[in-house]
C-alpha cells in the first residue's frame, strides 16, 4: 500500500543530495538510508571476521599483484 508524507524543503533538499542518480526515487534513498542504520546479519559479520584474519594472514593479493598477473 503507497502512501504519501509531508516533509519539509531543507528534508527535500537533504534527500535530493543524497540520490545516487537522477532518477532515483526518494523511496530508494530513504531505504538506503534506514539500509545504512541496520546491524550487519551474522553471516555478515563472519564473512567480515573471515576476511580480517586472512588479510592479518598475508592470504590477500594487491592491485599491482592482479594488474601483473593479468597483463595489465
């Protein structure tokens, strides 16, 4: 069900600002910005603690590694 909300023109102004392009909706930046205050999922975290320990682990290639690798 759609609904409709009164925001102020500062709020509008701030929303505008934070489109990512033109033609996004401002549906889609306020779900990003509530997307952006939500805590990370468990499998999240663990993929994130994963991937520290591998860096911390040397297990981790840098750019200039990849670009010689491929030839670029």
């Amino acid at each position: 069900m759609a609904t409709t909300i009164q925001v102020s023109e500062g709020l509008v102004t701030k929303l505008k600002q934070r489109k990512l392009y033109d033609k996004e909706s401002y549906e889609e930046v306020i779900g990003d910005l509530l997307e952006d205050t939500m805590e990370l999922s468990e499998e999240t975290k663990r993929a994130v603690a994963q991937a520290r320990a591998e860096i911390k682990a040397g297990k981790f290639h840098t750019h200039e590694q990849v670009r010689k690798r491929l030839g670029l």
